[in-house]
C-alpha cells in the first residue's frame, strides 16, 4: 500500500515538473536567483509620461522590474550604454542579444560574462523571448550591490536611510520616457529575538515525546502532534503561495506555474505535513514514524530554507514582514519539534520491545499450559473423563482374565 502511494506521488510529481519546464516562458526565466530576505526597499514612483496601459512594478522583494505593455505600439528598454535592450510590445517581448545588458541582467548580482557578441554600438538584433507583452528583468540601477550597509545606515541603524533616487530610460519609437522610483535602507529585525522565541517553541513541542506513547497522556500527545503539523504544513503553503504572488504570479494557471518553478519542494513538504498530521490525528499505526519524517523534511525544505527573514527587514511576500517571520517560525517549531517528539517515541518503542523477559515469561512451557488450562476449563474436564473411561475398561479386562477355567 505505502509503495503504490508512494509510486503514484512519484509520477505525480514527475508529470508536474514535466510540465513547468515544457510551459516556463523565457521572459519569466531571467530571475532565477530570488532573494530570500532583504534590507533595501526598491519602490516604482511612475512612468514619465504617463501612459494607458503601460503598467510597471517591482516583484521578488524588489528584486526585479516588471514591465506589461498593453498599448498598440511597441516600447524599448534602454540599456546601461544607452543601447536598446528590451522591446515589448503587442507582438510580444524581444531581448536585443548584442546589448549587454541582455547579459548582466540575468542575474542579481550582475557578474555574467559578455559574450564577444556584446557590442553596445552593434546595430540591434532582436531575439523573441515571449508571446506576451509582459517581461521581468534584474536592473542594477534599481538595486544595490555594495557589500556593506551605506554610511548612513551604519552611522543610525535604527531608522531608515534613502539610498538613492534611480531611473530607468524608455523608448517609445523617437520619443524618450523613463521609469522613476526610489531605494531605501531599512532596519534590520533583531534576529535572536525571532531565533530564541524558535527555539523555545521547538523544545516545547519535542517534549511532548517524552509522554509514554501508550499511557492516556501519550496518546493525546500524538494526537495534538499531528495538529501542530497541519498547522505547520498549513503555515508552510501560506508562504509558498505568497512568495509565488510576490514574483509576480497572476492567475490560477500563474500562481501553479510560479508554485511547481519556484516552490516546489517547500509545497510538497508542506503538504505532506497536512497529510501526515492527520494521520497522527487517527493514532494510525507508524503515526510516530510519519510525524517524525514529515517534521524532518518541513522544517528543512519550508523552514530553513526560509529563515533569512529573521534577520532580514524585507520578505519576499505580500504581506507585512511580521507576518512572514511568525509563519516561518510555526513552520520551524512544528515540523523540528515533530521530527524531535516522533523520535523520542520511537526509541521509547524500541526499548520496551528490547527489554529481557520477565519472572513469568521465563517459566516457558509450563506458564503457557497454565494459562491455557485457566483459560479452556473444559479442556481440563475432558481430559479427566478420558481418564476415568479408560480406568473402568482396565478394570473390566482384568476381571475376564481371572474367570477363565
């Protein structure tokens, strides 16, 4: 039964992931490498001029820009050497392969090595990279790259600093435009507040395996295990979905997309916590075995992966950074402290079945025939019956023998 599920998920999974890198668009590609937690705000104040249907946002925590032309006319991204880099319009999205930028912009950090076809002054040859007329892209004028803090920040840490006010020039046909915003430093969160509160939590919930699993308190005890780990898978999906919105997924078809692309294992784990939380809920056998190993894999794909937001003032999520960190830490407590409380049960349960057998258990034979004549008293009349028949017929052979003349 556990290989046919386990063979059926395996396909599932495999079909899944089939099907995000047969339909995952170029155009969508470019950031692969999402922040998990930042300390610098990127905000989009405008387009200059402002036109209908031409829409312009930051996803991924700031990380990149997302430009959607919903206009007639095509409209081109300029580049760092004011060469074209991007035109997109109604046809859809094209990347000029000799700007440099096509390059640099594949990554965050922007240390991509130019191909020799990287000429700012070559004349453009564009590449389609997307049938839509919407295109995400990494862009350092929007971001910061140095190592450390800038000297504001480090001088009063305790507020926010502006970074600088930034722009992005546009071009539609001859007449220029520019994207405007700003990038701000903000405060860091006090991550061994966030880590000490964690691990409090976590400790609590392991204790719950020292509860002897088969006294009443055990059995509670892996009961409300398994409600911590749906709360915890249910946490673990929250996110999830939320990081998916952040980059920028719109749309059932988009928000499944962004989830398989980007989240899958963090999706998986937390559903598989679901599960398993309710089959400890039913105190199913191996209910131990499965709270500890569905613990184990959400606090390492959902929980650890995540926990940069701790210590960081940015979260890659809709919703306030707050929340965020209170869902990463759910996600933390259940699923280590499950794998903690399922272990310890399980040593529990193997201990007591190890153990050398008792006074009772060493008379063998002749305990096992007591018990059996206690329990089948009739067993015990029968053979005395069978007893006496048999006395009587001796008795009558011998009396026919002494007759004999």
């Amino acid at each position: 039964m556990i290989r046919t599920l386990l063979t059926r998920a395996g396909l599932v999974a495999a079909a899944a992931l089939t099907a995000t890198l047969a339909t995952a668009a170029p155009a969508a590609a470019h950031g692969a490498d999402a922040p998990d937690g930042t300390d610098y705000r990127t905000t989009v104040t405008g387009i200059t001029p402002a036109r209908d249907g031409l829409e312009i946002r930051t996803v991924e925590a700031g990380a990149r820009l997302e430009l959607t032309n919903h206009t007639d006319r095509p409209v081109e991204v300029i580049g760092y050497s004011g060469e074209p880099y991007l035109r997109v319009g109604p046809d859809g999205v094209y990347e000029n392969t000799h700007s440099p930028a096509t390059y640099l912009n594949r990554t965050i950090s922007g240390e991509t090595k130019l191909p020799p076809e990287a000429d700012p002054a070559a004349e453009p040859s564009w590449r389609r990279v997307a049938d839509e007329p919407s295109v995400r892209w990494h862009d350092q004028r929007a971001l910061y790259q140095e190592a450390a803090p800038p000297h504001a920040a480090l001088a009063a840490p305790d507020r926010e600093h502006r970074v600088r006010d930034w722009s992005v020039p546009l071009r539609d046909g001859a007449e220029p435009m520019e994207i405007h915003g700003t990038l701000d430093w903000v405060p860091p969160p006090d991550a061994y507040s966030w880590s000490a509160a964690t691990i409090v939590g976590l400790l609590a919930v392991g204790a719950l395996g020292l509860l002897a699993a088969a006294s009443v308190p055990g059995g509670r005890a892996i009961a409300g295990l398994g409600a911590l780990l749906v709360a915890g898978g249910t946490a673990a999906v929250a996110y999830t979905v939320g990081r998916a919105l952040d980059a920028g997924a719109e749309g059932f078809g988009g928000l499944l997309l962004g989830l398989l692309s980007g989240q899958l294992w963090a999706l998986l784990t937390g559903l598989g916590a679901i599960a398993a939380g309710a089959y400890a809920l039913a105190r199913r056998p191996a209910a131990d075995f499965a709270v500890a190993l569905a613990g184990a894999c959400l606090a390492l794909f959902a929980g650890a992966a995540n926990a940069t937001v701790f210590a960081r003032a940015i979260a890659p999520a809709p919703w306030s950074a707050t929340f965020a960190r209170v869902l990463v830490a759910a996600v933390l407590i259940t699923g280590v402290g499950a794998t903690a409380a399922g272990v310890l049960r399980l040593h529990a349960a193997r201990n007591s079945t190890s153990r050398p057998g008792s006074a009772a258990e060493a008379t063998g034979p002749v305990a096992e025939a007591g018990s059996t004549a206690a329990a089948e008293p009739g067993a015990a009349t029968a053979v005395a019956a069978s007893g006496a028949t048999a006395g009587a017929g001796g008795q009558e052979r011998a009396a026919a023998r002494g007759s004999k003349p």
